[in-house]
C-alpha cells in the first residue's frame, strides 16, 4: 500500500493534468494546488506505510487520506457520467472507483491492527 501511495503520488507530480481534472470546481483556489497538495499527501502517507517504526500512524494517515479524496471521485464519476467525449468504459471506471474506496479503507485499518 504504502508504495502504491508513493507511486501514485509521483504521479500527481510527472503528470498533473488528469489529477487536475477531477478537483471539484466548486473548491476555494486553483485546482493545481489540491492536485500538488494531494500528491504531497499521498508520498507522505506512503512513506509512513513503508517505515516499521511509522506504519500504524500510517495506516490512520492513509484512511483519512483515502476519505478525503473521495469528494474527487463523485466529481469525476458527475462530470463523465454524461459526457459523450468519454468512453462508456472511462464511464464505467469511474463509477466502480467509487465502492474501491471501502476495500482500501478496510485494509489500511487491517494494517493499522497488525501493526
């Protein structure tokens, strides 16, 4: 988990504007920062998964993360659910991206039992 966190947040950085895309317009400021900002999270939340000594702290860090940035995943799921320039299947993957979020929740509190 806490490597895919890294990743993902790395991501945020090498290739912003899909990230950019899903910020809800309706936030305060440019939807840059919340993209560079959640990227920051992510890595920062990673690095606490991977390190024995930070991993339980992590593991809290990592659900409040995973419920923070589901606002973003309506917006998308309400921005693409009509739109004719998106594929069925980008249509699809955004709805199902919705449920993820409890099997991810789910397994940061498993890691921060077991740790």
């Amino acid at each position: 988990m806490g490597v895919w966190l890294i990743g993902m947040g790395i991501l945020h950085f090498a290739a912003p504007k899909p990230f950019d895309t899903i910020v809800p317009e309706e936030l305060p400021g440019s939807r840059r920062f919340y993209t560079l900002a959640s990227g920051v999270a992510e890595v920062g939340v990673g690095s606490l998964l991977v390190v024995p000594a930070t991993r339980r702290l992590g593991a809290l860090a990592a659900i409040a993360l995973f419920v923070g940035v589901f606002p973003g995943n309506v917006n998308m799921v309400r921005m693409w659910f009509n739109d004719p320039s998106k594929s069925l299947v980008m249509r699809l993957i955004a709805i199902a991206r919705l449920p993820l979020q409890v099997p991810m929740i789910t397994q940061a509190l498993k890691v921060y039992r077991e740790s």
